[in-house]
C-alpha cells in the first residue's frame, strides 16, 4: 500500500476542510440567508441550487479539462480559493434595502433574490474550478485503490466537521442577522486557504493530453468512452442516485428544525450529530478497505435509510441526535464509499477530463430534481404560518420519506455494478 506523506495528508484535510467551510456556507447558509431575509418562497431555494449547479458542473468540464491539458493542479488551486474567498466575502454586502435605493421598493426584494442567485454563481464558479475540478483530480492523481478507502472516510467527514464548525462557533452570527461579519469572517478564511496552499501543496505531474481542448470537454460523453467504461458510469449513476436523495430534505434541514420542531438550540443538535456521525466515518476506513468498497455500499445506505425513517417521527432533541447520528453515519459511509469506487474506475492521467462527468451525477442532477421534490412536498403539506401579513411555508418530515424514497433505487446501479465487477 502507497504511504502518504504528512503533508500529502495536511494538504488534503486543510484543503479539503476548508472548502467546505465554504461550500457549507453555500449549500445552506445561502439558503437561510435567502429565506430569512429575501423570500420565503421554497422555489426561490430551489432555483438558486439548481442556478449554482449548473455553474458548477458547466465550470468543472471546462477547468477539469483545461487542468489536465495545462498538466499542472496546483495553479488553479491556489488562485480558485483566492478568488472563491473574494466571491464568498461579497455575500455580505447584498441587501434589501440597499438593492431598494436604485432598483426601488417595489422590486427591491426580487432583484435582491436575483443578485443572489447570480452572485452564487459567481462564487460557485471559483470554488468549483478550484474544489471540484483541481483539487479534487488532484486527490485521483495523488491516490492510489489499496489507500482510497481511507482517505475518502477521513474526506467525507470534512463536510460535517465543517457544518460543525459553523453550527457551533457562527452561527449565533446569522441568528442575530449579523451576515455580513459571518461571510466576510469564512471569505478571509478561504482566501487565507489559497496563499497557505502556494507553500503547502506539492504538485503531482501529470501527462498533458495533445488533442482538441473542446473535445477533451465533451470526452466523457461519447458513447465509446462510456461502454469501455461502464463501471465507472454505473458506479457515477448509484452516487446521482443517492445525492438526489439527499437534496431532497438537505437544503431545507435548518429550515425545518427552526420552523418546524422549534428547536432553539439546533446548532448544539446538530453538532451533536455530526461529531458522532465523523467519529464513525472515520473509524469505518480501514474496514472498507479491508471489506471492499461496493460491499460496503449497500449496507452503509440501509443505515442512511433506517436514519431518514426515524427523522420522520423525531419530534424531540434527543430523538432527532439518535436518528440525525444514524442518517448521516450511513451519508457519509455511502459518499466515502462511493466515492472511493469513482476514484478507482477513473483512468489514470485523465482524472481532469472526468470531473464535469462526476459533477454531472453528483451535483447538477441531484441539484435540479432533489429540491425540487422537496419544494413540492412542502407546498402540499399545507404547513404555513403568517409573518407581517406574508404567508411562509414551512418544510414537514415528510421531506425525508420522499428522501428515503429515492434512496431505494440507489439498489439497483450497485447491483448492476456488483455484478459487472463481480464484487
């Protein structure tokens, strides 16, 4: 087994972590930020997360392919966080009433859910150049099978270390509507990322492809590609499969436990959670690697299933740790797994070129259909409550048996896979 070096991990976790410190911040704290001072409208969420999706995808077939032509990663790293930092810190300056002083009262509120939007983009763009189609082909190119168990159960803790980060140390922050000191406090941090990762990152060579740049954009689109790599497109289909299921209930989760269970002390929940649910993850590495990863599939989603069926009943704060430690131990085993496995069907030296692909499954599609049955599953609950005569919906449990839904057919790509591999 390849052993990594100390400052091939630090990289990764600083890096890593990080990053989504500030892809936290944009798959929900924009979305509080929307909701609690903007629209209220579950369909204005959606379409920014679907907005920022496609940016995101559209970003990382075009930088993805271009990091693997320039044959260098670090570049695009560095200078991405830089300006994704920039972008990040920018948030804080959007507001209502200043957007009212040239746009006037009247469509004050629908040009600030605009420049949202548009903003978002803008800031999806930088971190997904950076993120998704450089650092994350530099982790492909920087790992090996025998080690990718591991590593990707010590990465998929970082987004809930992350959420724990802010839940327990900011988000009193966006509580007392204090956004523009939360934003301007992460964009530094990003920015302080990218200049720390000019001296930490050591670049990994890589063979610079010699053909056509606009076709290594669309190489992972030809049929040709895709049969002589079915593997990794049944294995990119079982992870879309499962981040539909997930977008279902998670852009609106704080929404729900602010507005639906009431709870005051959500952050404390929630970290609570999430502490539990990374301890698990992380100790889980070894044995996927020993099990192997497509075996371990399908069990660590039955516990993501049996978690969503109990965040169903969960009324009470101990109820809803229990079931919230169950639900995102089972998320997080299945997207290291998961995860792991793309790695490992990807072809050496072209792990730039299929970024776009991955963030095809893992990011637009599940960003364009999973909030959208979320949004369709509240406005038909018929939950709402009036606020200053404007009537607000409110997300209901039954978000997560649509999740839990979805989650089922997850069973039939890694079966297919199972036996294409005959793992």
């Amino acid at each position: 087994m390849k052993r990594l070096s100390g400052r091939m991990w630090a990289s990764f976790i600083l890096i890593g972590f990080v990053g989504q410190l500030a892809w936290t911040i944009e798959n929900m704290y924009f979305n509080v930020f929307l909701y609690n001072t903007i629209s209220t409208d579950p369909n204005a969420i959606a379409t920014m997360v679907a907005a920022s999706a496609a940016a995101a995808t559209i970003t990382t077939l075009l930088m993805g392919a271009l990091s693997d032509r320039v044959g260098r990663r670090k570049p695009f790293i560095c200078a991405g966080y830089i300006l994704w930092g920039i972008s990040t810190a920018a948030f804080g300056f959007i507001r209502v009433e200043s957007v009212a002083a040239w746009a006037g009262a009247a469509k004050a509120a629908s040009v600030a859910a605009l420049l949202v939007v548009v903003m978002d983009c803008v800031m999806t763009f930088f971190g997904s150049t950076a993120n998704d189609a450089a650092f994350n082909a530099y982790i492909t190119d920087s790992t090996t099978p025998e080690n990718r168990g591991k590593v990707e159960s010590v990465l998929a803790t970082l987004p809930l270390l992350s959420m724990l980060t802010i839940f327990g140390g900011f988000d009193w922050l966006t509580q007392q509507g204090e956004w523009r000191a939360f934003f301007l406090i992460f964009g530094a941090l990003v920015v302080l990322t990218g200049i720390l990762a000019c001296f930490l990152l050591k670049e990994t060579p890589h063979g610079a492809p010699k053909g056509n740049y606009f076709a290594e954009i669309l190489y992972g689109f030809r049929p040709s590609v895709v049969r002589s790599n079915g593997a990794l497109y049944l294995a990119l289909l079982a992870f879309g499969v499962f981040s539909v299921a997930v977008q279902v209930f998670f852009p609106y989760l704080i929404i729900y436990m602010q507005n639906y269970l009431k709870l005051n002390a959500y952050a404390l929940v929630l970290g609570a959670v999430l502490l539990a649910a990374s301890l698990i993850s992380i100790l889980s590495g070894s044995l996927i690697d020993r099990y192997g990863k497509l075996n371990c599939v399908l069990p660590a989603a039955a516990g993501m299933f049996a978690g969503l069926g109990l965040m169903y009943f969960a009324r009470s704060a101990a109820f809803v740790i229990g079931a919230g430690i169950v639900m995102m131990a089972g998320y997080m085993l299945v997207t290291a797994t998961l995860s792991a496995v793309i790695r490992d069907y990807t072809p050496s030296g072209q792990a730039g070129l299929f970024q776009g692909v991955r963030m095809i499954f893992a990011v637009l599609l599940p960003m364009l259909i999973g909030p959208f049955i979320g949004a369709a599953v509240i406005r038909n609950s018929g939950v709402t409550y009036l606020e200053l005569g404007v009537v607000k919906n409110v997300p209901t449990p039954a978000i997560f048996l649509a999740a839990a839904a979805v989650l089922l057919l997850t069973a039939i790509p890694v079966t297919l896979l199972k036996r294409r591999t005959k793992a």
